[in-house]
C-alpha cells in the first residue's frame, strides 16, 4: 500500500490544521472526503467514536486502539519532543499564575520521566531550586546525577517549603497527608493524565490552588505540536514502508 492522501475530519484541535499543513509541504495531499483518502489523521487523545467511525480506513492517531492503523504516541521521537514542549508550556502557565519570579523559588518535581526531566533542565536555567521525588533507585541516582534533590514518597507527608509542586505520576500521590504537610499558599500544577496525581477535594477544603495542566502542547506551542504529529506520521509511513 502507497499511503499518498489524506484527511482530517476534527480541526477543532488546532494541532490537526498544523499537522496537516506539514503533511502537505512534504507532499502529501489532503483530501476533503474521507472515502477518497488513503489515511485518516486524527488527533490525541483519540475518542473511540472518531475510530469507529472510520469502516475500516486506515488512520493514525494518539492514544487509542486501532486494528488498522497506528498510534504516533508509540513514535519515541514524537514523545520525547512532546514531553519538552510540556515542560515549556507548564513554564508558562507558571508564570501566567503566579506574581512572583521563578528564580530561587522552591520547586517539587513529582516523578522522573520525560517531562519532568525536561522541566528540571528549564526550572534550572531560571535559577529555581529543584527537589525530584520518584520511586526507583535508578530515576534518584540520575536526579542526584543531574544536580537537583532527591526524596523519596514517604517524605512528602514531612513539612516542606515548596513553593511550587509539579506532579506527572497519573495516580493520586498527593491525599489529606500530603497535602496538609505543604506550606500555606503552595500553587501545584498536576501535568498527569487522568485521574491526575491530586486528591482534588481535599486540596479544594484546604484552599490550596491547584491548576490542570493536561494538554500544555496544545494550549501554549499548537503549531509546533502539529508539527511533530506530522513528522511522526511521515517518521511511521517511512519506517514501515506504508
């Protein structure tokens, strides 16, 4: 199969105009009808009822599942540079929700994968004070590696100073304990897929601020993000001989 056309049936999410446009410059055509395409471009997250829709035609798109197609969050490259502009967009919505300089604030960073080592190497250049806490032995050794504090789950329920917490685990890591061991007016920023990494009703009783940062990329950077949805669909059809 030579994957030439296509089409992008949801441009509510501006990512899929700019995907689009980047398909096009590497000479693709798009395609109005979906019956006259050979592939369809659907967005991330994907909802079930966008593949179901689709009879059968070959399709990407981000986090789903798909007999005939493939999935571009599966694309290394892709999530590695998605991860980055995440991190760049939770700096901004930082900045946008504070009325205080990020240099030599105290920040928690929960978790230690992509996104949070992309986050460590920008809060640094600001001049922010990192704290890493993670699980595994091997993601504190390569915080310690990287210069930054390291604890471990059990010390979040220890009083603690942070002016900023950052969470990316997607399972409820801050409760009641947690929680209340922060200082008063801490801002905590939960990047986590759903459910997120908060108990939301407690924070809410305890009048801590806490903002939703799901889908930073396609708030802050949405034509770069387009972009490399474009590029990891090339990347694939590439690869795979499509």
């Amino acid at each position: 199969m030579k994957l030439v056309s296509f089409a992008v049936p949801y441009t509510q999410d501006k990512r899929m105009v700019y995907a689009a446009e980047y398909l096009e410059k590497h000479g693709f055509k798009y395609m109005k009808s979906i019956d006259e395409c050979d592939f369809v471009l659907l967005p991330v997250p994907v909802k079930k009822e966008m593949l179901d829709t689709l009879n059968g035609k070959f399709a990407f798109y981000g986090k789903g599942d798909y007999k005939n197609g493939f999935d571009y969050m599966k694309d290394e490259t892709y999530v590695l540079k998605n991860a980055f502009l995440t991190a760049e967009g939770a700096v901004a919505c930082l900045e946008e929700n504070t009325d205080y300089s990020l240099i030599g604030k105290n920040i928690l960073i929960i978790g230690y994968g992509r996104i949070a080592k992309a986050l460590r190497k920008i809060l640094c250049s600001y001049g922010s004070n990192i704290t890493v806490c993670s699980r595994s032995a091997v993601s504190g050794a390569q915080a310690e590696f990287d210069g930054v504090e390291h604890i471990s789950f059990s010390e979040l329920k220890k009083k603690s100073n942070f002016d900023i917490v950052i969470n990316t685990v997607p399972h409820i890591v801050l409760t009641k304990d947690e929680l209340t061991a922060l200082k008063k007016g801490v801002l905590i920023l939960d990047l986590a897929s759903f459910p997120g990494g908060v108990d939301t009703l407690v924070a809410k009783s305890l009048g801590i601020k806490l903002i939703n940062g799901r889908g930073m990329p396609s708030v802050y950077t949405q034509k770069t993000a387009g972009e490399i949805i474009g590029e990891a669909v090339v990347n694939i059809i590439e690869g795979e001989k499509l």
